[in-house]
C-alpha cells in the first residue's frame, strides 16, 4: 500500500482485463483472494510474537501516527467518545 505525500492512500492501478476488455481495479485490490493465504502468514507469524514485542511495535506505531497527524500525546480524559482512548 501507498501512500501520498499527505499520507492518503493511493488508489489502486486500474488494469486492462484481457478477457472481458473491461477496465478493473480489482486484480491489483486487497482481497481474500488476492491476498488471504500471505494475510493469514503474516497473522501467524504476528501471533507467534511475544506480548512485550508487540507492545514495542504499538508504542512505536502511535507515536509514528502522533507525529504525522499533529494528534495530542495524552488521550483527551474528558472526552465522552469510548473511540478516543483505544490505544492509551
């Protein structure tokens, strides 16, 4: 996956089907099919990891997304929102 210059996704490539003669996105688009079987890899190979490892990657990880979206560091404790503290 891709991303911008503003950290949005970029679109998936349109293609040429050869068989249909239709333009499709979808060869190149996160599925099942095209993407289950190195999903699942991936996700067996995540779970094999230990808890204080992954804990390291999430830290790391939100402060990345900290950096980048200007978002405050402390989670905002006034906030009725239950979305606001997933993560702290």
């Amino acid at each position: 996956l891709e991303v911008n210059s503003k950290g949005k996704a970029v679109k998936v490539p349109h293609s040429l089907n050869k068989s249909s003669g239709k333009i499709s996105g979808s060869r190149k688009a996160f599925s099942d099919t095209n993407f289950g079987v190195m999903t699942r890899c991936y996700m067996t190979s995540i779970n094999r990891l230990q808890d204080s490892v992954i804990q390291d990657i999430w830290e790391r990880a939100k402060e990345i997304a900290f950096k980048r979206r200007g978002a405050p560091s402390a989670p905002d404790e006034d906030s009725e929102d239950e979305r606001a503290l997933i993560g702290f």
